[in-house]
C-alpha cells in the first residue's frame, strides 16, 4: 500500500488464498461467495500488509474461476 497507508493483514490473506488454492485443486468448500465476502483485518501497528487493492483484485479473479468450476460440475 502507499507509504502512510496500512493494507490487509499479511498472514490472514496468505492463509486464505491457501485455501482458495485447495478450492481450484477441487481438494477445498469455499464458495465463489466465501470469497467474495471475506474480511481481513489491519496488520499490526508499523506493519503496511498487502495492498487492499491487488488483493481484491485477485480474490475477484478467484470468485470467478471458482463460479466457472462449479458451472462445470
């Protein structure tokens, strides 16, 4: 994130898209809408964390892969 700004928590995101990775393997449950409605909080004070923009962006791009496997099913 921009210098003064602070992004999403660097383990929960992390975390998270290791499950939306067991998802596309067709090894996980998460919804396309457990996706598009997950949270996370602020990284500790002095952290910067993951930019929230790019992050949003990739669960988007996940949302809709997961939508067009269950199409698919």
């Amino acid at each position: 994130p921009p210098f003064g700004k602070r992004g999403y928590n660097e383990k929960a995101v992390a975390d998270f898209v290791a499950l939306c990775a067991r998802r596309l393997d067709g090894r996980g449950h998460l919804t396309a809408d457990d996706v598009r409605h997950v949270r996370f909080n602020k990284p500790a004070f002095g952290k910067r964390g993951f930019d929230q923009n790019q992050v949003d962006d990739l669960l988007a791009e996940i949302a809709t892969a997961i939508d067009k496997l269950d199409a698919r099913s």
